[in-house]
C-alpha cells in the first residue's frame, strides 16, 4: 500500500483535462503528485511525456506513476518500452487491483475518452492501495523481467 507517496503524472493533450482531476484527487488523498505536464491542450507527443514518468519511477524519485492519453493505449505502448516498467491500462477497478497484485504494475495507464473522470479517481484509488502478492506471481514477473533483459 504507497502511503503519502510521490506520484509522477503526465498526459498528452487528450489527457489534460482528466490529468487536472487526478491531480487534485491524489492531493486530496494526501499524496505528492509530480505533475510533468502538459499544462494546455496544444498538440503534443504522447512519448515524451511518457517517458518524463517512467523516468521518475526508475529513478526513485515517483512511487508509481500514471499516464494519461486518450485511450491509454500509446502511453502504456510506450511506458512498457522502458526497462523496469510495468504498466497497465486499466478500464476498471478490477483491472487496477490485478495490476497491482498480479503484475506488480508501477505505472498505472487510463484512457480520457474512454473512462469517465469518477471511475478514472476509483481505478486510481484501487491502483494505489494495491500490493503485489508475490508467490507464483513472482515466478512470472520474472520471466517477463528476463524477456525485457534479452532487448
């Protein structure tokens, strides 16, 4: 369970919007968001913003991190990209919590046109209280850290 923990966020212009709400939960739940931007909703590159949070997870500085495009997809194509990441888009708080448990996801990936902003603070809220489980779970995040270590 991350307790007032630091959490990297960032979007692409899609995501603005429901990044400003997520902000403003994680305040109000006691956490210290790092929010990478955008700030407007000026086109911009969703890699590049993904890459400012997962970053701040491999470097310690961010307990977890989300990201915010407008169906998720391109974020988490691109978080899982970078070594270390294991992110996962989420349409439910089911997802969240098998996320965190199963696959001890770090960095948590929602879709702005595709979730509503009150289930978007739910999937949220679940993603951060989760916990990895460990076990036979273990046994396959380590073989997908020795998929990753092949690149």
């Amino acid at each position: 369970t991350v307790r007032m923990a630091n959490i990297a966020i960032a979007a692409d212009h899609a995501g603005v919007g429901l990044k400003a709400e997520l902000v403003a939960e994680l305040k109000k739940l006691g956490h210290a968001p790092t929010d990478f931007g955008p700030m407007d909703t000026r086109s911009v590159d969703y890699p590049d913003y993904a890459t400012k949070v997962t970053s701040a997870v491999n470097d310690g500085s961010a307990s977890l991190g989300v990201l915010i495009c407008g169906t998720g997809i391109g974020m988490s194509m691109t978080a899982n990209k970078v070594h270390g990441i294991r992110a996962a888009l989420c349409h439910s708080e089911f997802d969240a919590r098998a996320a965190r448990a199963h696959n001890d996801a770090n960095v948590l990936c929602l879709g702005a046109r595709t979730t509503g902003p009150g289930l978007a603070a739910e999937i949220l809220k679940v993603f951060l209280a989760g916990a990895f489980e460990g076990g036979r779970h273990q046994t396959r995040i380590d073989k997908v850290t020795a998929i990753e270590a092949k690149r």
